[in-house]
C-alpha cells in the first residue's frame, strides 16, 4: 500500500520557487535617505531593510560632504556592496550603481551606434582619457576631428596653429651648405617634431573639462576599456543633417547656395548646410565649361535640383531652366558668340541664341569679316589682355556652346586655333551642321563672312 501523504511534501520544493535574494552583491536598488551626515546617510530600501552609503562611495576619487549633496527624503540609485554591517545594514556603493548603468550604456551605445556626449577627464599619450559617467574611456588623436571643435576651444587655438613655430628657411639653407653635418638638439630642423607635439598637447589639454559627442567603436568589459570616435560622432551627424535638409526638397525646385569647393569635374554647392554637387555638364546644355571660369569659392549661386538620392545623402544641381535652346537654332543661322576656350584642334565658342545675324546688312557682315581678319593678327599677349570677366558672364548666361573645327576659322591652312582666335574673341559664326538630340553645334567663321556662291566658286 503506497503511502499517498508524503507525495505533497516532496512535490513541494519543485511547486514554489524560492523568492529572489535583492541584497545579492551587485544588486542595483532604489533608496529614500532618512537620516543624514557628513559621512555617511541611511537609506529605507523598503521591506523594514535599511541601508548605509558612505561619503567614499558616493563619487570617485572625491571626499565629499554628503550634506551638501543629499537631503533628507532624496531617492537614489547604489548597488550593494555588502548584504550586512555590524549595525544589520546594507552597504550601498553608488558608484559602482553608476559604473553598471554606464557600462550598460555604453554596451547599448555600441550596438545601436548612436552618438553620445562623454566628458574629457585628462589628456594622455595619444589622445584624450574620457568619461561615460563613473567609467574611463580613450579617444586617440587620429579620431578627433579638429575642424568640428567646440567653438571655444577653436578660438582659443588659432593663434598656436597659424604662429610659426620654426624659421624653415634657415634650416632649409644649412641643409643645403652642409648636408653632412649632423642638426644639433638647438637647430631649427630639429625642433620641428617637438613644435608638432606641443601643438598637439595644447589642443588636447585645451579641451579637458568639455563635453564632446562621440560613438562607441569598441567595447572590453572584462578589461574595463572602451575607445570612442569624435569622427564616427561628427559624420552620423551630419549625414542627419543631410538627410533632413534633402527631405524638405523636391526635384525642380530653385534654391540658392553658396559655392564652397571647385574641381575639374563640377562645382559644390553649400545649400542649407548640405554639399550639392553642380556636375560640369549640368552649367550647360553642351560643352560644359570649366567650373573655375564660371565661378569663386564664396559666390552665390541659384540652382535647380536635378536629383535627389537620400539613401547616399546626395543632392544634384543645375543650371539648365527652361526649353534646350538649341531647338531654337536653325542650320545656316548665323550667331554672335565669344570664344570660351580653346580645343586641340578648334575652339569652343559660346553662342546666344537669341542674336542671330541673317537679317544684317551686308556693311554688317563687312564688319564682321574686318573683325575676323584683326583678330587674325592679334597675339598671345593681347589675348591675355581680354576682359575675361565678361567672356565667362556670356558663357554662364547663355548656357549653349558651339564647336569651331580651326578649318573653319580661315581659308589658308592653319593647324593651331590659338594662332587665329584666342579666349575672350568676339567671333560672328554660321551654323554649318546641328544635332539636336546630342545639342552638338558645329561652326564655321568662313562662311558667315563669305558669301556662298563665292566659296563654291
């Protein structure tokens, strides 16, 4: 006969689950303070428990007055660091509390990539000691983005990074006369590392105390170390930046920028704190000219945008409004234009549309043909003399270019365009071939100053 009574007491332990212990070392717990010293303060942790925080573990590294930093009825956060004193109270450390929250940020901060502010507590060899709360981190100096210091510290910093430190000159010459000589520690030459570094530690004992925003690029609990990147920080940022700014636009609409870089292959923009990018092709409905004829780092430019891709943060820009003005242009049509620049074997001229010659009298293309024979004769050095200003205002304005092959400038053979017509030339042309759907427009100065039936003759 089996005895059934005994079953419920050895089924028991697996029923109930034993309480958890909340005073386990490491135990993050909440506190109100009801009694205070300078020492130490007593905190109720609830349940009749009471726990004691000493002025030591409080904050790191400070002796402190509790008095100044409670009052009585405050709540805060310590973790215990000891189940029971002599007097049957809890010990608390708030700043290893501090150190677990901060390391679960951190951790978080790491995985989730996202930017947060760290203090710096000291400058080091390499870089800067900085804190998340209780928890000391590195950034090096290669991650520290200079140009994107707070703006205090930039201001205070201009005189040691515009200040020569060495005279190069001297040093350059005594190179030169004595090549074997050794550079004593005194010379010129060899301060120039030294003058380097202490540049380096002025920028870096300059911004202790500050508050800068970081990424968490790597993370070692177990060896209590963590490195930080300003760049990382600087870039999600401004790629946030970008993408807001990009979010209010829409392709066509005009905006007004300021030309912050020039370069062979187009010209960038600054439009509300974002970079666009006005390709070369796009300041022209055909031979794009170059960007550094068009514009001036600092010139105000207003522009379409053409394209907007938010995933790469890129903004396109143009100059192109309205109808192609070369549907306007009719074979045999002739134009005035200026000569932009000049081609291996020909010149590109920039045309206005809007000035065709056919309806001018034959005193008019005398005139021109008059012109064409001066500038014949004009030299480089002339050309040098030019209103170029006033070349590029056309070309940027009319925003349609025409090829000038170099056999079409003159009747006898010429192999160089630069020895009949030169940048800034004033030229009369006649359209003598056209591709619309390419926008190629091919020139000819001879027949627009000579008349057909005598150059079939």
């Amino acid at each position: 006969m089996t005895d059934t009574a005994t079953q419920p007491d050895t089924l028991a332990p697996q029923d109930a689950a034993a309480p958890p212990d909340r005073f386990q070392g490491g135990n993050i717990l909440t506190g109100r303070v009801t009694s205070l010293s300078s020492q130490e303060a007593e905190l109720d942790l609830g349940d009749g428990a009471v726990g004691v925080l000493s002025c030591r573990h409080y904050t790191s590294g400070l002796m402190i007055d509790l008095t100044e930093e409670l009052n009585e009825g405050d709540e805060l956060e310590a973790a215990v660091l000891i189940r029971e004193d002599h007097h049957k109270r809890v010990v608390l450390s708030r700043i290893w509390a501090r150190s677990q929250r901060a390391w679960q940020n951190i951790i978080e901060a790491e995985s989730s990539g996202e930017v947060i502010e760290v203090r710096v507590a000291q400058a080091v060899k390499g870089g800067l000691a900085v804190l998340i709360d209780e928890v000391r981190g590195f950034l090096p100096m290669s991650l520290l983005m200079l140009s994107e210091l707070p703006s205090d510290v930039a201001e205070g910093l201009v005189p040691v990074a515009e200040e020569p430190s060495v005279e190069e000159t001297p040093a350059e010459e005594a190179t030169e006369e004595e090549p074997s000589a050794e550079t004593s520690p005194e010379s010129p030459a060899s301060t120039q590392p030294e003058a380097r570094e202490l540049e380096k530690e002025t920028i870096l004992e300059a911004l202790v105390g500050h508050t800068i925003p970081c990424k968490v690029i790597e993370v070692n609990q177990k060896k209590s170390k963590f490195i930080v990147s300003h760049n990382a920080a600087v870039w999600a940022r401004r790629r946030e930046t970008t993408r807001e700014v990009l979010e209010g636009l829409s392709q066509g609409d005009t905006v007004e920028g300021k030309v912050v870089e020039l370069a062979d292959f187009g010209t960038f923009i600054d439009i509300g704190g974002v970079r666009g990018l006005l390709h070369r092709k796009e300041t022209a409905w055909n031979h794009g000219p170059d960007p550094g004829k068009l514009f001036d780092v600092g010139d105000s430019v207003t522009c379409l945008i053409a394209k907007i891709n938010l995933d790469k943060g890129q903004a396109l820009l143009s100059l192109k409004t309205g109808e192609n003005p070369v549907k306007h242009v009719q074979v045999g049509q002739i134009l005035k234009g200026r000569v932009d620049r000049l081609a291996y074997s020909g010149a590109i001229v920039a045309l206005d549309p809007e000035s065709s010659a056919n309806g001018e009298s034959q005193e008019a293309a005398d005139q021109a043909a008059a012109g064409h024979e001066a500038s014949n004769q004009a030299t480089t050095n002339q050309a040098e003399e030019k209103d170029q200003a006033t070349a590029t205002e056309i070309s940027h304005k009319c925003q349609l270019f025409g090829y000038l092959p170099v056999e079409e400038m003159a009747e006898n053979t010429v192999k160089q365009p630069q020895r009949l017509v030169v940048p800034g030339d004033e030229v009369t042309v006649k359209v003598i071939n056209l591709d619309k759907k390419k926008a190629r427009v091919d020139l000819s100065i001879i027949e627009a100053i000579i008349p057909a039936e005598l150059l079939v003759g």
